[in-house]
C-alpha cells in the first residue's frame, strides 16, 4: 500500500552542533564552504520518485467556511473549529456546525484580504471537561501602552465555557505581545504533556527580522530571535494553574530563564514564524514546530527546552544574510558566541530561492499520526505547504519519516482523491481529533473573506 512521492534526497540534520566562535571560524570556513556547496548540489538533484499509490483520501466534511485555522476535540463526540476571521464552532462527525464563540469584533485584521492576523491558536486546558476553560491566541488591536507607530497586540487570553458556548465576558488577557508588523505572529497554542501551555510567536514581521529602514528604527524589529528580551520569535511555556504573585500565570521552574538571564516566559528561541506546533501523542511526546522561512528554506523542528532554533542566524542549515537574502553567508554574520543552533530535521526548499526545485512557499504544521485508519502513516509527520504559488491554489501534503539514526526523509503525500502534485487548495492548517485521525483545513483563495473554506479528513481510500 506504501505512499507517497518520495524525494531522492533530504535534509536531515538532528543534533545540536556548537558554534564556532569567529575566532576559530578562520580554519573551519572551508568546510562551511564544502557544506554550502554539498546544499546547493543537492538541492539541485532533488526530484520526484513515485512509489505507488498512498492508500489515503481527502474526504470532503464540511464547506462555506472562511478560513479556518483551528481544529481540535472537544469533547470526544465533536470537535472545536475556530476561523481566523472570528466565529468559533463546534463540529459533529458529520460536518454540522454550531456556534460556539466569535471573537470577530475582538479582532484586528483585514477581512477581506490575505492576512497573518485574527484568531490563530486556541486550545482546550488538559482538564476542560471539569473546569470549562479554555486559551485562545488572537489579533486585538494595539494596547494604549504600546509604541504608537506599531501594528497591533496579540492577546493570549483564558476563557470559561458555559456547556456547548462560551460568553468572552469571562476573558483574562494573560499575556500580551505587541506586535510591530501584521505579519510573523506565530500564536500557535498547545498544551503539554507537563499541563503548561506552550505559545509560539513570531519575530515581529517585516522580513528578515531587521529593521525595515534605518528611519523606521523604533519599529523594529532588530534580531528578535536572538534576543532572550523580549518575546518575540520564541517558544513560550507558562503555567495557567499556579499563578505567579501579581500575574495570571506562573513560570515553570525549570524554564531556561526563570532564575534570569533571559525574560522568564522562554522556553526556547531563535524561531522566525511557528505556523504550526503541535505534541506528538505517543512515542517520546515530542514537540513539533514549523518555521515559516524567508526566502530559500521552510524547516520542521523539534522543539527542546533551552532550544537556539537558529533565526536569523541561520535559515534552514545555513547562514542567513539578513542583508542580502538569497545570498547565504559562509559564517554569522555576527558572533554567537558559544550559543549552540539546532538545525531542522527537515527542510524543503522555498520557490523564491529555488524557483526550479522549490516545493512551496510557505510550510503548514501538522501533526505526528497516531490514529488507527491509515497504518501506513503511523508514527510519521504529517504536514503541508501553503502553496507553491502565492496567488495561486496549488498546497502540497507531505510527511517526515524518521528513520534510522534519527535521520527524517521528506515525501510528498498524494491523496487518491487528489492525485497530482498538489491539491489544488491553500492549506491553511491541519487538526486532529481524540482518535488521533487527521484534518486538512484549506481555502480557495489564500484570503480570509472569501466562503471558500473547507474541511477534509485523511481517510482510507475507497471509503
Ligand atoms: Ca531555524
């Protein structure tokens, strides 16, 4: 039955490699040479391999949504679906819609128009079937305490249900994250398997996580990822039920900085865009991200506490030049010191740095399936991206495969029902169920106000 397109070649890099100081970069930068040229031959000799058909299907559940980010159980019978634009629904089986909460007039965003606003994470806490309450990561508009030329405020806030609907009078704004550009948000949310809540969030937008003009200094932003004083371009963990004196939430005791050296919420760093995290449910309860790239490489990520994720030090496996984009550098571009950078599992290539090889745009998180209906998916990460083409609907599925010496292989996932090299829609996110079966989130159009919404399930094929 085994699947899926493979690539002939992946980028598999799991171990966490020191940095060289740059004193010592002098002898070791032919081999960052040999390692830039060993990436640009293999990028090129990339190509499609097909091994037979996946065994798997999109199986339509429901339409006319606008585009919908979040779908995750709610109470073992349905599932919870929020939109970006606002509406939050609960979902039977059968694609019936209810409405559960709309945080639509909370939202500052764009309705009309592609946007990295709105409501982008929600998650249930670990014991909500007895305490009702549940988190939500959104798009509000800027706080009064903000710098004045900035874009907007992420809120994570907590909410307390009321049976099958949630009145947002009962919200407390936790933490707040104001925002310089529309853009690199993360707000990814999850729970762990510790009960605290992890939250991923961008570097602050713009491109390349400098400054947009030396004149737009006060905006920023300025090497984010790199900086443990703020938190942007983070992974967050915060505990929600043992509040900190004079907070709402607490800072787990071994968080990397809860003593100092860094603002206490990190929990690792160096992250560009999480558009996607989620924990593995079995195996060693990994936590998987996925960093949105900036122009050459789009990277799948396990995130470990105390974590340098490399942004923007690097891209991908290599040394990002924040200058000049396209243009890898064979050493940082500023010393690092002894910090160790933890390259991707996985990364594919972006069409803006490699318009012939280039598999997408921009990569979709998804999860690791453990469900029951599709066997030959087991243990593998299940994936996407965006599109391969801004404006047009072209979305790719892909799964990570780890094999032997932690190595992960990268295929694409064709779908029977979507045979082809790609599926001919955005995909905007995936979900999962309590059985641990799997959700693809697309829309038409890659804008937000359009009804071109669409949840699929990944069934067996021939059902
Ligand atoms: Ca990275």
């Amino acid at each position: 039955m085994l699947t899926e397109r493979r690539y002939s070649f992946t980028v598999a890099l799991v171990t966490a490699a020191p940095i060289p100081t740059l004193a010592r970069m002098k002898s070791l930068r032919m081999s960052a040479r040999l390692l830039c040229a060993a990436l640009s031959f293999t990028a090129a000799s990339l190509a499609f391999a097909a091994e037979g058909k996946s065994g798997v299907a999109l199986k339509l559940v429901v339409t006319n949504l606008t585009a919908p980010a979040v779908l995750t159980d709610f109470d073992g019978k349905r599932v919870l679906v929020a939109e970006q634009v606002g509406p939050i629904h609960l979902m039977t089986p059968d694609g019936k819609l209810t409405p559960f909460a709309d945080f639509t007039s909370k939202l500052k965003i764009n309705f009309g128009k592609f946007d990295e606003r709105g409501v982008l994470g929600v998650a249930l806490h670990p014991k909500f079937a007895a305490n009702h309450k549940f988190y939500v990561c959104y798009s509000a508009p800027l706080r009064s305490t903000a710098p004045t030329n900035w874009d907007h405020t992420m809120n994570i806030s907590e909410f307390t249900a009321k049976g099958d609907s949630a009145d947002l009078g009962t919200e407390r704004v936790l933490l707040q994250i104001d925002e310089p550009y529309f853009n690199h948000n993360g707000g990814r949310i999850c729970f762990g398997p510790d009960g605290h809540l992890y939250i991923g969030s961008g570097d602050g937008g713009h491109r390349n996580d400098i400054n947009k003009a030396d004149t737009d200094k006060a905006r920023g932003p300025q090497g984010n990822g790199q900086d443990l004083n703020t938190l942007m371009g983070k992974i967050l963990r915060i505990d929600v039920d043992k509040p900190a004196a004079g907070k709402l939430y607490g800072i787990p005791l071994d968080n990397p900085f809860a003593k100092g050296g860094g603002l206490p919420e990190i929990y690792a760093w160096g992250i560009r865009n999480p558009w996607g995290m989620s924990f593995d449910r079995g195996g060693q309860r990994e936590l998987f991200e996925v960093e949105v790239g900036q122009s050459r490489w789009e990277e799948v990520n396990i995130i470990v506490k105390g974590g340098n994720y490399g942004w923007n030090l690097k891209e991908g496996a290599d040394w990002f030049n924040p200058k000049k984009e396209l243009a890898p550098l064979d050493k940082p571009y500023f010393d690092p010191g002894n910090a160790k950078l933890i390259d991707p599992i996985i990364a594919y290539e972006n069409i803006a740095g490699f318009p012939a090889e280039g598999k997408g745009k921009s990569v979709t998180g998804g999860y690791v399936y453990r469900g029951k209906a599709l066997p030959q998916l087991a243990g593998k990460y299940v994936f996407a991206d965006w599109s391969k083409n801004m404006g047009v609907a072209q979305g790719v599925l892909f799964t990570g495969t780890r094999g032997a010496g932690g190595k992960w292989t990268l295929a694409q996932l064709e779908p029977e029902s979507h045979a082809g090299q790609h599926i001919g829609a955005f995909v905007w996110a995936f979900g999962e169920d309590k059985d641990g079966e799997l959700y693809v989130l697309t829309n038409q159009t890659g804008a937000l106000g359009t009804k071109s919404g669409k949840i699929w399930k990944l069934v067996k094929s021939g059902n």
